[in-house]
C-alpha cells in the first residue's frame, strides 16, 4: 500500500514539474510570437535592410524615419564599457574570496555582494545622475554627465553581483589537487591562480561574463536616467546616448496605437530579445561545458 502510494506521489511530482518547465516555455514563446507578430506589421511598411541599417530614428518627424543602428550603436557602446568596468573587477574579487580572504571576511563579502543585486535600478540611476553624473560633467568638461560612461559604470555595478557569484563558484570548484600539483612544482599562490586555477575556471567564469552581459544589455531604468537619452550615434563614451530598452520605455506610454510608431517598438523589441537571448545562451553553453569539466 505504502508502495503503490509512493508511485502515485512520484508521479504526480512528475507531471506537476513537466507542466511547470513547458508553462514556461510556452510563455516564452508567446512573448516571442507576439513581438514577432506586431514587427510584421511594421516590415510591411519599412524595409528591414532600411531599419537595421539606418542612421537615424526620429519618429515623430514630419516624415518619420526609423532607423535603429543608433540605437544598437549605443546599447553597444555602454554595455561593452560595462563589461570593461566589471569583468576586472568581478573576477579579482571573486578570486579574493576563494583563495585568500579569511572565512569572516568571506561570510561577510558574500552576502555584502549578494544584496548590492537587490538595489532597485531607480536607486543606482538615481545615484548616477546625482553623485556620478556631475563629477563626469566636470572631469570632461560638460554641461552635464548624462552620457554613455555614466550608464556603463552603473551598469558594471549592476552586473557585479552576477559575474563575482557565478566566478567565485566557478574558482571553488577547480579540484584542490590542481592547486597542491602546482604548490608542489614550487609556484607562488599567485601563480597557481593565474596559471592554474583560473584558466582551469575558465568556462564557468566565461558563463558569468555571459550572463553579466545579458543583464547590462537588458537593463532599462538605470540607462533610461543617466545616459542623456539621444538618438545619435555616438562617437565615445562622452556623448549622450539613447539605448534600445530606454527608447521602449520612453516611446511606448506616449505612441499611438496601432500605428507605425507603435510596431515599431516590437521591431526594436524583438531585435533586444536576441540580443539578450544570444548572450544567455552563451552563458548557458559555457556553464555546461563547466560541468561536465568537472564531472570527468
């Protein structure tokens, strides 16, 4: 009796579970038709090749033009200085942690670095244009700091608390005999993490980078206040700039519906969409890969 309930439970739990995995791949493929179905209506009445690759997008012009290569220009530019910002220092501290901070320092890093990634965007946009974005404004000589190196040092700092995690797991699980061969071949602590430890990491911490990146690239309110927001394409990290998720959530509260303007948005939605999804995928290679490194 106790058997045959057991088997029932199991197989309750087993359904449950696969209904909950292919709820969530339904939803995701229903974001993905919807955005796919409105951008039609836009393809229909702009040429993509002539969307891709334009060099302006003013929509509420009198003759309105879309063109969205500023847009991915400057999503480009601060997600990539993020990236600048936050690999150095999301490994560095995540090999910190691992090989040389004390069990106390550690118990306090860990959780120190866990709640940064709760801050709400608002604050770390609201900090940007309040402390950040007049020390830009005097070191280059701007009427303001609402630029592209404004967005990218808030965004490293959004994408830390993902990239130290996910490396410093990565760091924690190279086998300690990798560590004791190198120690006894007479390598320095610092060269058996450079040498060994690090590149033998070297999957999972390209997993974090990957999925940092995913997260600078979808970010939306932080780069909405601090980044200036204008269309242009941008020729360094000093001009203001106007990213993909900035422009939806400026443009769409204000558009007509149903006109082109509006299917517009979804066009930009969707080309985001890959966009992030590309890098998660790669971060989700990467970290299988890891594992099975590791499994070996």
């Amino acid at each position: 009796m106790q058997y045959k309930k057991r088997i029932v439970i199991d197989n309750v739990a087993k359904v449950l579970f696969k209904s909950t995995g292919l709820l969530v791949l339904a939803l995701l493929g229903g974001i993905f038709f919807m955005l796919l179905y409105n951008s039609l209506s836009f393809f229909f009445k702009v040429s993509p090749l002539d969307f891709i690759t334009g060099m302006e997008w003013n929509p509420t012009a009198p003759t309105p033009v879309y063109g969205l290569l500023p847009l991915i220009a400057s999503t480009t530019l601060v997600s990539f200085g993020a990236m600048l910002i936050a690999i150095p220092l999301g490994i560095g501290t995540a090999a910190f942690i691992s090989e040389y901070a004390s069990p106390k320092l550690k118990a306090f890093l860990k959780p120190a670095i866990e709640m940064l990634a709760a801050v709400p965007s608002v604050v770390i946009g609201f900090l940007g244009i309040v402390l950040l974005g007049p020390h830009i404004a005097e070191m280059s000589n701007l009427p303001n700091g609402l630029n592209a190196l404004n967005g990218a040092i808030l965004l490293a700092i959004m994408a830390l608390p993902t990239i130290i995690t996910i490396s410093e797991d990565a760091i924690n699980s190279v086998p300690q005999t990798y560590r004791e061969a190198s120690y006894g071949l007479g390598a320095s602590q610092w060269q058996t993490l450079r040498k060994v430890t690090i590149p033998a990491a070297s999957p999972g911490i390209i997993a974090a980078i990957m999925l940092g990146l995913g997260r600078a690239i979808g970010e939306t309110m932080t780069v909405l206040m601090a980044t200036g927001n204008a269309a242009i394409f941008p020729k360094g990290f000093f001009d203001s700039v106007k990213t993909i998720t900035a422009t939806i959530a400026i443009e769409m509260g204000e558009v007509p519906y149903q006109t082109t303007h509006y299917y517009a948005l979804f066009a930009i939605a969707i080309v985001l969409f890959f966009m992030t999804l590309i890098a998660n995928l790669t971060g989700e290679y990467f970290i299988n890969k890891f594992r099975k490194f590791h499994a070996v």
